[in-house]
C-alpha cells in the first residue's frame, strides 16, 4: 500500500517486511504509466537489488469486491479487499487475521525501515 510514496514489502521466507519510499520515476510511472502496478514492480527490483535479496515482493490492492446489501435497515456486509498474493502469479488473496506491530515482533517478526 502506498502511503505519500512509502511502500511495503513482505518476505517470501521470512517473517520480515520492508518500508521504503518509491523513487520520483516509480511513483509517477504507478499514478500515470499505461502498465498497472509497473511502479511496484520498479520498486520491488530496487530494493531488492539494494539489499541484495531476491525474496521482497510488494503487495498491492487487486480489487475490492463490494457485496450487495439484502437489507434497507441494516448495515450491509463488510467489502473485501483482494490482495495480490505473493505465492501465486494470478491470484488473489484476503485478510485473515489481523496483529499489532507489538505483537508481530513478539512472534519473531521483523520490520526493517529504509529512509532515504
């Protein structure tokens, strides 16, 4: 997810993500490059090259699947946000639980932050 030019990625092997900014040319080539998620991919080879890793990947919003509501009187359900998931090309994956960072950390994770 980008956040005014900061990007995640999440280790294929490793209880690990990454913080990073996307450069000028990544940014512009994610908001206006006739290639969807092309500035991620940018991203994704940069910093892996930097940190000499090959296992990085960025994970970005595929779709938002937005479900009818079968009620006018209640709160209709949730929308669900598809992922692209990292272990197969094509696919999509979906939030199943959810942690603080305290606790990520408390099972072993790690968070490396890159500023530039």
């Amino acid at each position: 997810m980008v956040t005014c030019g900061w990007e995640s990625l999440t280790s294929m092997t490793a209880n690990e993500v990454v913080i990073a900014q996307l450069n000028k040319y990544e940014f512009d080539t994610e908001l206006h490059g006739p290639d969807r998620h092309e500035g991620y991919r940018l991203f994704q080879k940069r910093i892996n090259s930097h940190m000499h890793r090959t296992d990085l990947r960025s994970v970005w919003i595929e779709h938002i699947e937005r479900k009818k509501n079968p009620s006018r009187f209640f709160p209709g359900p949730p929308p669900v946000t598809h992922y692209r998931d990292i272990f197969s090309a094509g696919s999509s994956a979906v939030e199943v639980s959810r942690m603080s960072l305290e606790a990520f950390e408390a099972t072993g994770g790690k968070v490396v932050v890159i500023e530039s």
